[in-house]
C-alpha cells in the first residue's frame, strides 16, 4: 500500500482514489482539502476521498470527497441507510429520482447556502456536480456493504464514457426543464 504525507498526516491509499488515515486523530486542514484538489484532478475518475472512519468495518463512515464536474454519480439507492452530505466547497445538485427515471426532486448544495442534505434509504439519487470541483463530508452507516446499494438500472454503468456523457446531457436538460417548473 502507498503512504503518502499530508499535513502532517500519515494517509495510506488502500484502493484508487481512496486514503485512510494512519492515526489516532485525523485532523482537515488546507494542505488535505489541496490534496484532495489535487488528486481528483489527476484521477481518471475525477475523484479521490479521505476516509475519516479507520477502517471499511466501521459502525459510522465518514468520508471528505472531492469530485469534479466530469465525476460521474450513476444513480443508486441504499436498501437500508440514509446518507448525508455537509458541503464544504463548490455546488452540486441532490437529484432524487422516481423508479422509471424522471427527476422528482432536486436540491442544490453549495458551500454557502443550503449545505446540508440527507437521502433517506429506498430513495433513487445522485449528485450533479455544477462547480469545476466540489468537496464535501459525506456520512453514512456503516459497515460497507456492496450487496446494501442498487444501480439504477436506467442510468449507463461508469464503464462507457460516450454513454456517460450522453447520460449527463439528457440529465442536464431533464435538471433544466424540472427547474422551470
């Protein structure tokens, strides 16, 4: 496993884009929010997130991610757990879905206005990034569980860019036509 340093902090990269803190106390400070900047602009997947729990098996999970707006959120819907997300940088749109696919609801997440939002369990969603790059603290139960979370199965899987890019375009307009009322 790579260890990196980052403010003074010992992160250990368990799988792409994802670090775990090697301590006792983790601590966010600027040179963390830079890296984290940093490596999801570098990332393929134009995401990278610092895992504040200390491990996968946790009872709570709380993570500080940062995505881009190329970043893709397949829609997804947690079986069991609610999820929230506390905004620290950037704006972002909270987009619930119904079970075909149209857009039922939209909350727009920024920094500085509505910044905190919580999915409940059953509830299809995913987040359009509208800044150039967002950071947030995202927590949810855990332990993770692949098996407690389902893909939309209207919305592209994350393997096909044309058909991700395709995807957005169709949300975007979906995002601008729900908003017009």
């Amino acid at each position: 496993m790579q260890q990196v340093e980052i403010g003074g902090q010992r992160m250990i990269l368990t799988t792409r884009d994802v670090y775990y803190g090697d301590g006792v106390a983790l601590h966010i400070d600027e040179a963390a929010r830079s890296f984290l900047r940093r490596e999801a602009l570098a990332s393929p997947r134009q995401q990278c997130r610092i895992c504040l729990h200390a491990e996968p098996e946790a009872p709570l999970h709380e993570m500080l991610i940062a995505q881009t707006s190329a970043y893709y959120s397949r829609p997804h819907r947690h079986l069991r757990k609610t999820e929230a997300y506390l905004f620290v940088e950037g704006a972002a749109d909270l987009v619930s879905f119904a079970d075909d696919g149209t857009v039922a609801g939209v909350t727009p997440l920024t920094a500085s206005g509505l910044y905190y939002a919580r999915m409940q369990p059953l509830v299809w969603h995913a987040l359009r990034i509208r800044s150039e790059l967002v950071l947030y603290h995202e927590i949810a139960p855990g332990p993770f569980d692949p098996s407690g979370s389902e893909f939309a199965p209207w919305a592209p899987a994350d393997a096909d860019a044309a058909e991700r890019s395709g995807y957005h375009a169709e949300l975007d307009a979906a995002l601008a036509h729900w908003q017009a009322g």
